[in-house]
C-alpha cells in the first residue's frame, strides 16, 4: 500500500513521468537476506506470483551460462542485473550488487546509476564487514539510505541497543518507521510508527493481517490475544527510541544524513510493504547528474544516460552483449539514433530492452531513471555516454588501480589472437583490466578481488575456448601516470620494464612495492600516479 505516494504531476501528453521512476539498489552483507527482500518485493508488487522465483531465474541463467559455475560452488552472486517492476502507478528499477567483496567495482559502477539505496542488516549480527564498504560507497554518493533490519523472526539483538549501535558505527542517523513486537520465537507483528497502527498475525507465525490503530504507543498496552509481556517491551522501547532518535526529516534523508529504519522479515513478508510504501512514498525520484562542467537535469528534454554495466554472452549460444543504460535526461524513443561521445559516432537503438521480473521486454519509451538493455557487437562499453549530440561526461565510474596482477600464459600458443580478443571483451564489460608491458608480450591482468581471476580464467576457457594460467608478478600495485606528455615519456623511459599500457593506450606504472612507488612520485614530481581514473 503506497499510501504516503504524493500525488505526481500529470504526465506531459501521455508520456512516462520521470517523478514516478524510484531507481534503486540493495546492500547488504551475504546472507543477510537481499534475494528474500527482492523477492518479496516483487511478489508485494505482483511483479511475481510465487515465492522461490527469483532463484528459479537464477538457476536458469545459471545453466544458460557455464561460468556461473563458480556462483553455484561457491554460493555467491557474481553479477548484477536489473529487475523492474510497478506498484501503484510508480515504477521501481532495482539494481541487484553483488554481494562479495571481490566484485566491489562492479557494485560501486552499479551504484553509480541508482538513486537510493535499501541496506539490508541481519538483527543478530548488526553491521558487517561488507555492509559498511557498501554504505562508505553510497555515502561518498550522497545515496539517500533506507535501512531495513531483516530477520525479526529470530532472535536479534536489542532494537533500541541496536539502532545506538548502527548509528555509531556508520556515524549516522536513525529514525524508526516500524518496530518489532517481539523477537524470534516472541514476534508478535510490527508496530507501524508513521502510520499509527500495529500490524499482527491473526495466529502465530502468519501473515500481518491484523490492525489495530493508535494515538500514541501506549494505547497498545493492554493490547488482545498478544502477550502483555511482549507489548509492554515492544512500546517501552519504541517509546524511548521516539524519545532519543531523530524525528523524520525529508531533506536530511535526501542528503544522506539520516535513514528511516523498518524491522522486518523478509521471509514473513513482514515490513515489506511498509518499506515499498516508503521508497514509493519519499525515495527520490531521479536524480541531476554531474557532468562534464554542469549538471544534467532529469527534466531536460534531450535524451542522454550513461553505460553502468556490460555483459557479454549471457547466452552463450548467440554472442550477445548488452550494455546496461541509466537514462539521465530526455524521452527515448525506439529507434532514436544517440551519440556515443567516446567513439564520436551515432547508432541507432533499434532493440531497447526493459528487464522485467520474469522476462525481457522491448522499450518503447523511457524516461530519466530507466535502465534500458542497449544489444551491441562491442560498440558500447562500461562509462561511456549517449546523447542526441551533445558530448557529455557523466562523473561517478571510475576504474580502481588493481590490487593484483598476473601475466596471463596461454595453454596453446597458436591462440594468442582470440586471447587478444577475448580480453577485450571482458575489460570493456570490466571484468578485469588488461595491461600490457612495453618489454613483455605476454599481457598481464589486473584485479580488486581474487574470485575476480577464477571468474575471467573460467570465462576465456569456456566462452572463448581460450585456456590460461597465471603467473606471479613481481609487481605489487599500479598507477595511471598523467602529467606533461614529454615528462610523462621520460619517466617511460627510465622505468621500461615497470611501464604498460593499458586499453586507451594511457601508460600504467607497475610498481615492484610500495616503497618503490612512494619513491617514484618523490622523485618525478611532475607526475601523477593515480589511483582512480575516471572512464568514458
Ligand atoms: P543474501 O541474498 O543476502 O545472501 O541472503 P538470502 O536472501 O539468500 O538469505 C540468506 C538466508 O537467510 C536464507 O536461508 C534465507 O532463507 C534466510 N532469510 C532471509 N530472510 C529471512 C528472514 O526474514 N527470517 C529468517 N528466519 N530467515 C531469513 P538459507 O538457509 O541460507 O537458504 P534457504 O534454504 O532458506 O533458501
């Protein structure tokens, strides 16, 4: 029930409306419960029907594609994808992260193209490691952040403990939008804090069906067929959290200073409408983007959007490669011809795809927030803009020095062609990244996570028929070297065997330590080593 949706502008002649797209993502540690929300977001937005489905896709994409072994063996999602769904006249694009560690590129591009942000925490366990990257990645952002505190249907710690504890720990603010009744094996139903009302099973274990309205959360005490025990613990504690935690405030949300927080069970379903009815409700809609010296307004009436993510051969069968498009500006239409202004060409989109819950569907228009599926032959990759003319760099994608390399070795030299070929594949859609050393032939591979290294030798041996193994470099970290092109050249040249290029031909200092390389930005002072570099 979307019932705090504001009422949205009428849209101009028919067309989408930007003001009722909510783009956003999941973060969460592993198994702290993403796939559950997401399916039970669907299943709340009748985008499904049946409970198990979002894994059943997962299966099937999974047999379509053999280097998904690897998600299989070690049960973790290794790829992003984009799932859209309605409810209520607004339309919700949620952009899947990985989970792991190893793929935080992927996830931190992916971020890039969302809006806001739903950081799933499991009550017992609080924050973890990877919850926390993935919240320092939005908050760099300024991605507004709902928190959603799953699991209320097993014991957990304190709710008012640990609302103290988050708040500490991510040097944020809370406020709480539905509370607990009982934890684990007490959970009663949900207390739904801006809406008035306790939400209860009308048995143990069931649904949230029951309502019962309030004026103030004392009125609950007293409260039949729930435990007195139970309610008075659930209202001291919602009653001291109102008292000490910070009311709700739009604009500080906004900015990413406070988060309004929903205990829930995923798995029940519990807290699952309120946090929809919450991102429909006062989630942003699309957001401005910074560009290239100005800022691109959703309202704009040129088109234009940004490549977060490529896949290649998700259908091994039929070499496809789709480019993953936030859409920033504009109405696109089928067909539209936009400028790609990396290549300084125009192509025409003529099979724009939506990705829907269960299946792929043909865009006709959309709007500012959209993610559009552009099919290409390698035309499009990760940072890159379209237009209808204009050349705009959006801000926000940058590719991280990697943190390990490996020459790559050919098990049949005679393939060292499609190996050229497969590896730049798999760096436009950033897989890995591809240096090559002006002394050695051999190219070496550079990456944030290990699990990032099976991945790639997986995907050349069975998507490109192109068997490797790794050797160790003697290299510990890399850095773009930028500065005045003559310096820049002399440093080359002193430093041969440590420099590569990498795929725009920009050179790449290898560094054999960490001492080698403070040595080398003491020692050219002229030059920057940089750590991060913006793409497109
Ligand atoms: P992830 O995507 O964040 O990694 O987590 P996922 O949804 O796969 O959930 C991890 C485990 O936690 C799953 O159990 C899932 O059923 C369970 N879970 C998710 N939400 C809730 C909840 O609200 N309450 C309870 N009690 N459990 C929840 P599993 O045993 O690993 O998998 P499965 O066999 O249940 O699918």
């Amino acid at each position: 029930m979307l019932d705090q949706t504001p009422e949205a502008p009428a849209s101009a002649g028919g067309q989408p409306d930007f003001t009722r797209r909510r783009t956003f993502a999941i973060i969460s540690h592993p198994d702290a419960g993403k796939t559950t929300l997401t399916e039970k977001l669907l299943l709340a937005s009748g985008a499904i029907r049946q409970a198990g489905q979002v894994k059943a896709r997962g299966e099937r994409r999974r047999t379509r594609s053999d280097w998904m072994e690897i998600e299989q063996q070690r049960g973790i999602s290794v790829t992003s994808s984009v799932m859209t769904f309605e409810r209520d006249g607004i339309v919700f694009n949620l952009l899947d992260t990985p989970g792991h560690s190893d793929f935080s590129e992927d996830t931190y591009r992916t971020l890039s193209a969302v809006d806001a942000a739903v950081m799933v925490i499991d009550v017992a366990k609080g924050i973890e490691s990877q919850t926390r990257k993935l919240f320092e990645v939005c908050r760099l952002r300024d991605i507004p952040i709902f928190t959603f505190i799953n699991k209320v249907d097993r014991e957990g710690q304190d709710p008012l403990g640990l609302m103290d504890d988050i708040a500490a720990t991510l040097a944020l603010d809370l406020t709480p939008f539905t509370w607990p009744i009982g934890l684990g094996t007490d959970f009663r139903g949900l207390i739904d804090v801006p809406g008035k009302r306790a939400l209860l099973a009308e048995e143990r274990g069931g649904p949230l069906t029951r309502i019962v309205p309030y004026e103030d959360p004392i009125d609950l005490l007293g409260l039949e067929g729930v435990e007195a025990r139970i309610v008075e613990e659930a209202v001291e504690s919602l009653s001291l959290a109102l008292g000490v935690l910070p009311p709700f405030e739009l604009e500080s949300f906004r900015e990413g200073h406070l988060s309004p927080v929903f205990y829930g069970s995923a798995i029940k379903e519990a807290g699952v409408a309120q946090l929809l009815a919450g991102l429909g409700g006062f989630g942003p809609s699309p957001l401005p983007r910074n560009a290239n010296g100005r800022t691109v307004e959703p309202a704009e009436a040129n088109v234009s959007g940004f490549v977060f993510k490529v896949q290649a051969n998700m259908d091994p069968n039929h070499r496809d490669r789709v480019a993953f498009v936030r859409l920033c500006s504009g109405v696109f239409k089928r067909g539209m011809k936009l400028f790609n202004a990396r290549e300084k060409r125009h192509m025409a989109i003529a099979n724009p795809i939506f990705f829907f819950a269960q299946e792929r569907e043909t865009v006709d228009e959309a709007v500012a927030g959209d993610i559009i599926g552009i099919p290409n032959h390698g035309m499009l990759r990760v940072g890159d803009t379209l237009s209808e003319g204009e050349t705009i760099r959006f801000e926000g994608i940058p590719d991280f020095a990697p943190e390990i390399l490996r020459r790559v070795l050919l098990a049949d030299p005679m393939k060292s062609k499609q190996l050229q070929k497969a590896l730049h594949d798999l760096a436009e859609e950033g897989v890995t990244q591809v240096l090559r050393p002006l002394t050695d032939p051999a190219p070496i591979v550079g990456v944030v996570g290990t699990l990032q290294l099976d991945v790639l030798s997986s995907r050349l041996d069975k998507e490109y028929g192109v068997p490797i193994r790794y050797e160790s470099v003697s290299f510990v970290t890399a850095r773009w070297i930028t500065g005045d092109r003559a310096e820049v050249d002399r440093f080359a040249e002193t430093s041969r065997s440590s420099i590569a290029l990498d795929r725009d031909d920009q050179p790449v200092y290898l560094a054999r330590s960490q001492w080698v390389l403070d040595r080398a930005i003491e020692e050219w002072p002229k030059l920057k080593f940089v750590a991060v570099k913006e793409r497109g």
